[in-house]
C-alpha cells in the first residue's frame, strides 16, 4: 500500500529491465553518470555528429557494394553506448573530436573490467601508448581494427578514428562486414555481437537502435492545429530530455526529487517526470494541471477504458493504472499523437520519447482537456 501511495504522489513507470554491457555499466558508475538511458531519440544527438551517421550511410556502399540495409539509427545505436555521441567533448564543424576520447587500458590488471591483454599494435599513433591497447574515438575502435576498417572520409589525407566523419563511416564498414543485409534482425545482430561479444550490449545496441528508427518517423500532425496542436509541439520539442523523477512543471524542465520506488533520484537530472511533461505541455495553452497523474484524471472529460484507444484523440491524456478502473492506482500519463503513439516520460534513465500506447501496462482510458 506505501508503494502505491508514492507511485501516485509523483508519477512513475513500472519498473523495466534495461539490459546494460558490464562495460558500460562500469564506464557509467565511473564516471557518476548512473545507468545508460533505454531511450532516446535523434534530440540527444549533436547535429555535427548525426551528420556525420548520415554521411557515413550515404559512402559505405563505395566501399563494401554488397552492404544492404545500413541506416543512420545503426550507427547512432553504437555511437550512443559506446561515447554517448562524443559526449563531454567539443566536435568542430569539420568533425575533429577534442579532447580525444582514450577508452581503459587493455592490460589485464581488472581496471575497468578487462581482463585479457591487448599488446600495443600502433606505438600509440592511434591510442597515445605505446604500453598496450586501449580504444579509441567516439566508436571506441581497437587500434589493430581501425588499421583494416578505417577510411579517410573527409580526405584530409588521414584516416582518423577521433574524427566524426572518419570514425563513422569505419563502423559502417566493420557493422557491414563482407556483404550483411542490416535489414535482416539476424543479421544486425550478428553485426552488433561482432562488435562486443556480448548479448547484454547486443540488446542495449538494439534498443537504441529501435529507439533512433522510432523518432526518425515524424508523427503525422497535418490535420491538428489550434491548441491541441500547441499542445502536442510543446511535448514533441522535450524528445531527448532526460528522465528525471519528480522533475519537470509548468515552467519548462527542472531537478526531481528523490527517490523512485527502484531507488532512482532526480535530485541531480535536469528534466520531466510524466506527470510533468504534460503538466508543462498544457500550460502553454493556459491549463493548469495538477501535479500528480492520479490528479490529472480528474480534469476533463473523462474517456474510459472501456471505450478502447480508438477512442481517443491527438492531444488527449492518456492515463495507466495498477488497477484500471480504480484511479487512485493510476501511475502513469502520456499525451496522446494519433495513430496509436503518444508522447511520453516513461521511467527513471530514459527519455521524452514517442512510444506506441500499449507500450505501458494497465491501460485506464484517457481525459480530453479541449
């Protein structure tokens, strides 16, 4: 009962398994950045660096013709857990990386989480030591890998693993292989696990991935307009901000609070829970909401789950509950697109995101506000 009481106090989700590399995971905790988000979309992208994804898809079949299916989501799935998109470092216009980003030293001294030794195979040219391995760029290449994938894209005269440009038409070329169809599940799967053998980073590639395929759909807004489109623009201009429990009002994203029933804080993570995020879209319209999910099912007028989701309408909340037809157990909200999608907040690591409706369980109808 003290459960159900928090989870309607601030809004939450369920909690989800996010499957996480041990290598990331120790990257993340050691770094104090916390788990990697299992979710996303093109927002959390620097522009230099999702051009450079672009590019990279445009060239590959120069160099491997029988590549098929390689898309920018792909390449941004890697990107994302292997660097977070060169994140803490400046990418230039031209897509030079600085400072350099040097993975763990592959010595097997445990540090990190490596045990196998990796000897030196560049004399540092690549790596910045000539005392063992370690990896290298936004797309973390062993030095020996790079020497057979990497490309001069820019035609600077250096095939270069630190530059955006560079280092991802290499990962085209290595995800590609001697011919993939990346279109085939199997077949990205086999090319993710040949870039970290392990299964746990294969599903957090993957979910990236169908994470980065998601948002590159545009959801079809053309007969909306007035405030229920005012609405849904001030929700859809969130995509990318991060998760953060407690946070998020009227005035745009702040700091949470702490602490979720899975023990997450949003103390020190600028951005929405759910609750907030429709709170702050609708306060551009001038309606105020109140603050909790459960609250948020009293305003309007109430669509029930009886009615089904072809009921609803863009811009309609659309509410979740442990016990649908109890809203006092209501624990989620989302604000809904059309066609079966609804722009949402969705739990503690993740994003502002688009998600199918039936991605929450315990569908409890919706209310619709104008």
């Amino acid at each position: 009962m003290g459960a159900l009481l928090l989870l309607s106090a601030v809004c939450c989700a369920a909690p989800v398994a996010n499957a996480i590399s041990a290598y990331v995971a120790l990257q993340s905790a050691a770094s104090g950045q916390g788990a990697v988000d299992d979710g996303g979309t093109a927002a959390d992208i620097p522009p230099r660096m999702l051009a450079a994804y672009k590019n990279a898809v445009q060239r590959v079949g120069r160099h491997v013709p029988s590549c098929r299916g390689m898309r920018w989501p792909i390449l941004a799935g890697i990107a994302k857990v292997e660097s977070n998109h060169a994140a803490g470092r400046a990418v230039s216009a031209g897509g030079d990386i600085r400072p350099k980003i040097y993975g763990i030293l592959l010595n097997g001294s445990g540090a990190g989480g490596n045990t196998t030794v990796f000897p030196d195979t560049d004399n540092g040219r690549f790596d910045g030591t000539a005392s063992g391995e370690r990896a290298v760029g936004p797309f973390q290449f062993l030095p020996s890998t790079w020497e057979g994938v990497g490309q001069d894209a820019n035609r600077d005269g250096t095939a270069d693993p630190h530059h955006a440009d560079d280092a991802a038409l290499g990962a085209a070329i290595y995800l590609c292989g001697d011919g993939r169809d990346l279109g085939q599940r199997s077949q990205l799967k086999a090319a993710i696990f040949q870039y970290n053998r392990s299964n746990e980073y294969v599903a957090n590639v993957l979910g990236w991935i169908d994470q980065y395929t998601a948002a590159a759909k545009s959801p079809d807004l053309k007969d909306v307009s007035g405030k229920v489109r005012a609405v849904i623009d001030a929700a859809l201009a969130q995509r990318g901000v991060p998760y953060s429990w407690g946070g998020g009002n009227a005035n745009g994203p702040s700091t949470g609070i702490c602490c979720s029933p899975s023990g997450k804080s949003g103390t020190a993570i600028k951005g929405f829970d759910c609750s907030g995020l429709t709170t702050y879209a609708y306060a551009k319209v001038g309606i105020r909401l109140p603050r909790t999910a459960a609250a948020q099912a009293g305003v309007g007028r109430r669509i029930p789950a009886s009615s089904g989701t072809s009921a609803l309408k863009p811009g309609d909340l659309v509410f979740y509950a442990y016990a649908p037809g109890r809203d006092s157990t209501i624990y989620h909200v989302g604000i809904y697109l059309g066609g079966g999608r609804m722009v949402n907040a969705p739990r503690p690591g993740a994003v502002v995101r688009l998600d199918p409706v039936d991605a929450m369980s315990g569908y409890a109808g919706g209310a619709r506000l104008l």
